[in-house]
C-alpha cells in the first residue's frame, strides 16, 4: 500500500470516527462529548489542510472567517455608553440578568452571555476547520468509504434506536435518563434529532449505491455480464448496503418524529426523481420511483398506520410551544436587530424576555434561522448570508462539471440529504447539536469540494 493510499484510508476511518463519535455519544448534546468532538475535528482539520493547502477553496475559508470575526466582535467588551448606542436593548435587559452590570459595572460585551458565546466559538472553529480540510482532501477513495462509513454507523444507530424503544423508550439506549423532558430515540435524547441525522445519512447512502451499480456500467453489458456481475465484490456490498438503507428509513417511522418522516418522504421522492431522470432509461424511470414508493410505503406499515396517523394527529403542547418560542426569537431578534444577543444565548436572553409564563424555560427557538437571527443580528447574519451564497456557487460551479466528475450521484446524494435537513430547522434544531453538525460539515464539504477529475480531465488508456 502506497503514502498515498495510506493517508486516504486514515483520513476516511478519522471521519467516520468522529461522525460516529458525534451520534452515539448522545448527539454529542453534553460537554463530556463535544469537547471530545471538537478536539478530533481541529486535529483532523488541521492535518488535513496541511496535506492538501493548495487545494483549500479560498473563498469557502474566507467567508468562514468572516463570521468568526462577527461572533468574536460580540465578544470585546465595550463601555456602558458604546453598549447602549450599538445595542439599545441590551442594558435592560442585563440589568435584569447580570448583577455585575446592574451593580455598575463599567464595561460589557455585546453577548448578554460571554461564557455561552466562547463554547459557541469553540465548536464553529472546530467545525469549519473540520469542513474546510476535509474538502480539501476528499478524494475517490475516502469519499466512498467515508458514505459506506456513514451507512454502517447509520444502521447500528438505527437498530439500536428500534431495540430500545421496544424496551425502554423513555431512556436514551434503554438506561440513559436524559434531562431533556422531549422523547428520545436510539442515542440521541430527542427523536427529532435522531431523524435529523438520518435525514443526512440515507440521502448520502442513496447516492453512494447508485454510484456502486452505475460505476458497472449495466446498461453497456449483456445479460450474461451482468450474472456475472453478481459475483463480484462491488455487488456484494450493493444488497448489505440497500438493506441499511432500509432499516435507517424505518428507524425514522419507528421515532414518531414528525418533521424527521415529512422531510425524510420528501426527501427520498426528489432523490429518486433526479436519479430516474439523470439515469436516461426508460425502465430505470418507472421502477426507481416505484421501489422508493414501495420501501416509503412497506416501512409505514411495519411502524404502524394507525400508530404514525395518531401522532400526526396529536394537538398536544408542543405546537404552541413552538410558535411561543417562534414568537419570542422575533422579538429579541427585532430588539437587538443589529448585534444580537450573542451566539448561543437564547436561553440565556429568555430568562427575562419570555413572552408567557411557563413551567419550562425554552432553551432553543426550534426554529434555527430564527435563532440566528436573534443572536446574531446582522452582525452575523451578513456574513452568514455570505457564507450561504459562496456554498450556492461553489454547488453550481461542481454541477457544470459533474460530467467529467467520478462521483456525481454521492453528490447528488448529499445536496438532498443537506436540502432536507434545512427544511427541518424550520420546525427544530437538530443541527445544533454536535454530533449532527459533524454529519452536516462532511455532506457540506461533498458538495462544495472539486474533484481532480473535474480540475484535470484524464483520458483512460484503451484496453
């Protein structure tokens, strides 16, 4: 085995380690396993980005800076006067909150939170190192088993979510009592989340076995080669990896977690139409779709009609609870519309700005575009904006040359997979936490990273 090819193997297992770190630590939800988290993903960066500098994308890096020195600007602390002309609505409401400052302290950052701030600092540069290194040196090799990776951490967590809820659902695992009052499922202290991650991975597994059977080339071969086909190594994982697939989707109707099944159904019908219309035969058309459907409609059924109709049913609490949170992030996000509260303090700021009396304190504003907007202000939401925008361009620049890539459908895959779970975060917050995020910078860095194939187009020498 060549450097070469040593280095990529050891890049994809640091991956998949740390993907898989990140959803069997509980989500990576308690600071025991994100600190962990954020060590591996500086180190793996960092290293990464040392391998390959050259091909770090420029601007992808730069617009992450550019909302780093946003969030560290609410850090610097500012006289009280400077305070209140940068940020009319933050006196009052540290007067309520920080008794230091109510006590005349002389000086305060723009973040009411300072403390809550930093660990948001610490895990977005642990991320974007993260992101920005594994684009640089994602390669053929690394990209495939890193998806094949994802898949096997996918069905473990899948089948270890179906068996502990059939034992214990209201535990983490079936003996974990986790201090979240929502429901979890598999490791991760709310199903919403767990589906969140899935929403990412199935995608991703999607397009990596379409990638096994179209790099066979089945459609250029007879009935005779493609038997013979079935005997190969590559066929042998097609069957293992369709059958994950399978129980990762059903694990999603297991959880009862109804943005997770709405965006998860919606995001496997856009997939499998992009992959019947990019396939160009006729049959691949009709039975593609047709099998999707089937897999959708056979996982309802063995989770429970009855079971997933009750629950889209429900006019519980947690409807309103949400569109009291929607409220609350508005209105912070109108007071403090220029600077924010700082990153990572909505629950600090609902302390005192909560719009109703409540016996639980809403830590998050279950809409994550919200939340950003209230914490961040546009301070942080410009150059957020103009992360956005690079990623877009990055995204449609790779797509003009996906014709001489190796590896569109994984692409196409993770564009899906990143699609549906943005749909989500506008009911809830599966990407803030860790081990999600994880899973989110390696789809992000698929997407935008450009493969030597499409930079140096290379002829194969005939047979």
């Amino acid at each position: 085995m060549n450097r070469s090819r040593r280095l990529a193997v050891v890049h994809s297992a640091a991956v998949v380690a740390i993907v898989a770190w990140g959803a069997l630590a509980f989500g990576a939800v308690y600071e025991w396993a994100y600190r962990p988290l954020a060590l591996a993903c500086v180190a793996s960066g960092a290293l990464m980005i040392a391998g390959a500098p050259r091909r770090v994308r420029l601007p992808i890096a730069g617009a992450v800076a550019a909302v780093l020195a946003a969030v560290l600007l609410q850090q610097v602390p500012l006289p009280r006067a400077m305070l209140g002309r940068l940020s009319p609505a933050a006196p009052q409401l540290l007067a309520q909150y920080d008794v230091a400052f109510a006590l005349g302290s002389p000086s305060h950052a723009l973040s009411i939170d300072p403390a809550r701030t930093w660990t948001a600092v610490l895990l977005f540069v642990s991320f974007g190192l993260f992101w920005i290194g594994l684009a640089a040196a994602l390669t053929d090799s690394t990209l495939r088993r890193i998806a094949g990776g994802v898949v096997g951490t996918g069905f473990v967590i899948a089948v270890a979510g179906i068996v502990a809820g059939a034992i214990d659902g209201s535990r983490v695992l079936g003996f974990w009592q986790p201090e979240s009052h929502a429901q979890s499922f598999g490791p991760f202290v709310n199903r919403n989340h767990f589906a969140g991650w899935m929403l990412m991975a199935v995608p991703l597994g999607g397009g990596y076995l379409i990638d096994l059977i179209a790099g066979a080339r089945l459609r250029e071969r007879s009935w005779r080669q493609r038997l013979v086909w079935l005997s190969t190594p590559a066929a042998g994982r097609v069957v293992p990896i369709g059958f994950a697939l399978v129980v990762m989707t059903l694990s999603v109707f297991f959880s009862l977690s109804r943005s997770g099944i709405t965006c998860l159904l919606c995001a496997l019908l856009v997939f499998a139409t992009i992959a019947a219309a990019r396939l160009a035969c006729g049959w691949h058309r009709v039975v593609l779709p047709a099998l999707v459907t089937g897999v959708i409609v056979a996982c309802a059924v063995w989770a429970g009609t009855d079971v997933l109709a009750a629950r889209f049913e429900e006019r519980g609490s947690s409807w309103p609870e949400r569109r009291t949170a929607w409220h609350d992030a508005a209105a912070l996000a109108s007071r403090f519309r220029w600077t924010g509260t700082g990153m990572n303090t909505f629950r600090t700021a609902e302390i005192v700005a909560q719009s109703r009396d409540n016996d639980r304190l809403f830590a998050e504003a279950h809409n994550d575009y919200l939340q950003v907007a209230s914490e961040g202000g546009v301070l942080v939401g410009a150059p957020a904006l103009l992360l956005i925008a690079v990623i877009v361009r990055e995204v449609r620049r790779n797509r003009a040359r996906d014709s001489h890539g190796r590896w569109p459908w994984i692409r196409t895959g993770a564009l899906v997979g990143l699609a549906g779970v943005a749909i989500q975060e506008f009911v809830d917050f599966s990407l803030q936490m860790p081990g999600n995020a994880a899973l989110f910078c390696v789809l992000a860095a698929v997407v935008v990273h450009t493969p030597q194939s499409s930079r140096v187009p290379q002829r194969r020498p005939d047979a």
